[in-house]
C-alpha cells in the first residue's frame, strides 16, 4: 500500500500545519511510507495485554546490582495462531523490564547471540560515555559487554534498545527494546498508583508477511532502509508490549500508565475514548513539578509521558479505548480497558508532584545552531545535520562540562530529535514558549519547518555522545552528530 501525501502528513501531524501555513515540503523530501501486512489480522481488542518480566538481578552487592540479559532469536506468538521470528532481550519483545534506584549503579551485561553485531543504548540514561552505547561501540557475535549505570539521575521512564550504527531501524523493529525504570525516594513518598496499578505501555507499529514474519524494506546496494522507506517504515499493527491492539481489564481505581513510543517513525496523538481525561505526572526526564489535565498526548518516537488515569469515573462494564487520533482505519486504535470490579483505592494525584530546576537562559554561555535536512549524500538523497552525513571521527560540539548551553534546532519535515548524556528543558517551539513550569526531556519534535531552542547542562562525564533524530530510518541514513563534553 503507498500513502498519498496528505495521509502521509496526517500520520506525521502536519496536515494541520500546512492547511494554516500554506507552505509546502521540499519536493523530493521523503516521507515515511506504510509497509502493509499480508497476514491475517486479529479483530481489535480481542488479544491480553502482556506485561513484560521483570529482570532479577544476578547477583548484587553493597553498591551494586548485576544483571544478565542474552539477546536471542526466538520464534513467539504475536499474531494468533503465528509464529514470528524476533531478535530480543532475554528472548523477549519487549525485553525484561530492569526496575532501578536512583543512585545505586546497575551494571547490565549484554550477551550477544545473535548473528550480527549489536549496541545497546540506555535512552534517557545520564551514563559514562563508555556505557552509553556509541552506534560504532560494537557487541560482535558470540561476544558481551558490561554497561555500568551509575544512574545519578531522578526518577524516570527509561528504556534500552539497540543502537548499531546503520542498522538501528530494522534491530529495533526485530525486537531490540525494553523498559528501564528509575525510582528514587522522592517519588515513592508520594501516593501514586503503584503494584498492578503502574502499567507500561510499549507502544509501536509492526507489518507481519501471511508466514508470520516482520518484514523490513532491506536495500541492496548498502545499509540501512531501502530509498523508497528512507522517510521512515511505518507498521499497519499497533502493537502494545508486543500484542496486536491488546485489552486490559482494571479495577475502578487509578491507574498510572507509563507511554513509550516505541515506534521507528510513527508519530502518535492519544486519547481516551469515549471521553475522558488524562493526567500527566511525568515526561521523559521524571516528575513534573505538578500535574496537568489534558485530553491527549502527543508522543513522536522515542518520547515518553506517564499519566494517570481514573477508571473510578467509569462503571464497571464499560469500555475505554486508547485512540490515535493521528492514525486512520485499524491505526487509529491502540488498545482496550474493561472496568471489571469494584475496588479500594488509596491513591492520590499530589498537587505538588516534584521541584523541577529552571534553567536560565542568561546563563548559557553557547548558543549552537543545528539544521536537520535532507540533501545529497554520495550521489542519492539522504539525512544531514547542518549539511553533513554522521561520521563517526568528526566531533561536531565541545560543549565543556557544566557548561549550561542553547541549542536551536531547525527542520525541513518532522524529525524527533533526542540527545544522549544530558536532559534539557524546551524554551521555545515555533517562536512559542511552552505554557507552565519547566520538564526534563532527552527528545523533542521538530515538526515541520520548525525551529526548537533547548536549554542544557552537560554534566557528569567527560567524552564522545552522540545527538541524533529517533526516526530510525533518518537515524540509520545518517541523521546523527557526534558532540564531545571536554
């Protein structure tokens, strides 16, 4: 199936933009393509959400724990009554979820099993550079590595996932990814919804062949996406924790819903239907300083969000759906709650959530530019950032640690754009700064023909980092800088 150019838009949020701008893309800017299934598909909401295991750790010690986790090629059930080949985290989609404490390292060993050479990336980690997961810092076949997380950071949403130069995209679409969680003490003294009532939600598209298999647009003369899928590979599955639009029967109580878009290029825009309010506590950095009532929540990939829900407003029997409202047809849909039972709730939403750091503006001592285009690349089209292709000796930063710098960032069509090492906080989009108290975020929407300035402090660790968009397609085609904190 090909996409006209205004679904296209739509899936990417950008009809609107142009219907009120008049502007129009660059001609030849790519983009993301839908790859569509042969299979038979499952009716909605007719499949158990699944919650993925959580890791135990090896061993521990008085400063640390030690996991194991072996990366796998398995055949499990996705699509029922299929088999699906997978490459995952302990032979998982989604990997095992390693549940962390803020200020007690965690050392990950990654056991590579598989036929080709991966990275692993802590996505939202504030990690020594040697554990970060550099595209180039490769597991080969048969090898492991140890990623030590100091984890000197607050509480927060994390995931891990693979990070290979080039092969990014089709290793994450394969399996490659799971949650990482943080708490600390500040979050837990507060009486939010928590056991069975703190969810995680992997959210994320897939296509499967009528074999059962996950298909991705290979290209035959070098790696990454084939050019036709080089603006990015979107899935006619949605799949939450790896089920195909999945149902979740919960109690008339509040729950916290932890949001990952786990996609390659999908951009999702989420609400409750019929009615209903979500509210964000958290974003991708941890805690909000206090929360926030909406009726939707846009996550482009990569971005998280956790928000509560109160499924008290409901009575039990009634359904709830979880839309896109990005999305069309069977992609507008994501997953099903069931109010089952009545039920204790001792939870509750704090006025104050957490104290959130306001960066000033005054006080950097860099303003850098950077603009994320497509343009030619050794004779086709492919993804630059100020005019460049990645190459992994080019430093393209210094930034000095402590160092509170602005960086403004300028797209042609949307690129998610997310930033290894240090969090930051959104000053402007658009021209437009955000309503509210700062959050910590490590990814951002560019959308289209946009400039967004952020605000950091790179501190902690000296060494190489890399920022980059999280459309894995762009991301494989070379969208990606190396910035060095000296």
């Amino acid at each position: 199936m090909t996409m006209n150019r205004r679904q296209a838009l739509r899936l990417l949020g950008l009809g609107a933009v142009l219907s009120v701008s008049g502007c129009s893309l660059p001609g030849r800017t790519p983009l993301p393509r839908l790859l569509a299934s042969t299979a038979p598909l499952p009716a909605p909401y007719t499949v158990p959400l699944p919650l993925p295991a959580s890791a135990e750790p090896s061993r521990t010690d008085a400063t640390t724990d030690y996991y194991d986790l072996v990366q796998r090629a398995v055949d499990v059930e996705i699509l029922p009554g299929l088999r699906t080949p997978i490459w995952g985290y302990g032979g998982q989609f989604p990997g095992p979820t390693i549940r962390a404490n803020s200020g007690r390292r965690t050392v990950v060993r990654v056991t590579n099993g598989l036929g080709a050479p991966t990275v692993t990336h802590l996505h939202g980690g504030h990690t020594p550079p040697e554990s970060d997961g550099y595209p180039t810092d490769l597991v080969q076949p048969g090898a492991h590595r140890d990623y030590a997380f100091p984890l000197e950071q607050r509480a927060a949403t994390l995931w891990y996932h693979d990070h290979r130069m080039d092969y990014t995209g089709p290793q994450v679409w394969r399996g490659l990814a799971g949650f990482f969680l943080v708490a600390d003490e500040e979050e837990a003294a507060l009486p939010l919804p928590s056991g069975e009532r703190d969810v995680p939600l992997m959210i994320c598209d897939r296509s499967f062949h009528a074999d059962g298999t996950m298909p991705y647009p290979a290209r035959p003369d070098g790696p990454g996406a084939q050019e036709a899928f080089m603006g990015g590979v979107l899935g006619d599955v949605i799949l939450v924790n790896g089920a195909p639009w999945p149902r979740l029967g919960v109690d008339r109580a509040r729950y916290r819903l932890r949001l990952l878009n786990g996609s390659n290029a999908r951009t999702y825009e989420l609400a409750l239907s019929p009615g209903g309010t979500l509210v964000r506590i958290g974003s991708d950095g941890g805690l909000l300083a206090a929360p926030r009532t909406v009726d939707r929540v846009r996550l482009a990939p990569g971005e998280r969000t956790d928000v509560v829900v109160d499924f008290a407003a409901y009575r039990v029997g009634d359904h709830i759906e979880l839309h896109n409202l990005l999305g069309e047809g069977a992609q507008a849909r994501v997953m099903r709650f069931t109010v089952e039972r009545d039920a204790r709730d001792d939870s509750a939403i704090p006025k104050t959530l957490s104290r959130v750091e306001h960066l000033d503006p005054a006080k950097a001592a860099v303003t850098r530019d950077f603009e994320f285009t497509s343009g030619d690349m050794h004779g086709h089209t492919g993804w630059l950032i100020n005019g460049k292709p990645f190459d992994a000796r080019r430093v393209d930063a210094r930034p000095k640690l402590g160092q509170v710098e602005i960086w403004r960032l300028t797209s042609d069509v949307a690129h998610p754009v997310h930033l290894h090492l240090a969090s930051f906080q959104v000053l402007s989009a658009g021209g437009e700064r955000p309503s509210g108290p700062p959050e910590w975020k490590d990814t951002v929407e560019l959308r289209e023909a946009q400039t967004v300035e952020i605000i950091t402090r790179f501190t902690g660790y000296r060494g190489r980092y890399v920022m980059h968009c999280h459309n894995l397609e762009h991301e494989d085609m070379a969208m990606m800088s190396t910035f060095e904190v000296v």
